[in-house]
C-alpha cells in the first residue's frame, strides 16, 4: 500500500507541474482564447494541488501508523 500511495503522489506532483506548464504557455501565447484557456488549466491546477496534498497527508498517516 505504502507503494501505490507514493506512486499516486508522484503522479499528482507530475500532473500539478505538467498543468502548471501548459497554462503558463497558453497565457504567454497572448490571445483572448489563449487567456481564457490559460484560466481554465489553472483552475485545474488549484485542483490537482488538493488532490496532491491529500494524497500527501494520507501518505504521511499511512507512514505514521503502519511503520514497520
């Protein structure tokens, strides 16, 4: 379990840094439709952020009470 958690962090950290990317791109890009999509994957990047930490916080539970 201890694995699959951190592969799912790792995974959340990728998909945060990948948005972050793409939506940094579109915004320089410098068009409205541009800006409105640089919006959207930033509003998705705020949301993988969450699902990051709590897959952070659930990890660190895992660790704290299963340690072996």
């Amino acid at each position: 379990m201890s694995n699959l958690i951190n592969i799912l962090i790792l995974v959340a950290i990728l998909a945060v840094t990948v948005t972050l990317g793409f939506g940094l791109w579109s915004l320089h890009k410098g068009s409205d439709a541009d800006r409105s999509r640089s919006n959207k994957l930033m509003r998705l990047r705020v949301g993988l952020q969450a699902v990051a930490i709590v897959l952070l916080c659930v990890g660190m539970w895992w660790k704290s009470t299963h340690a072996g």
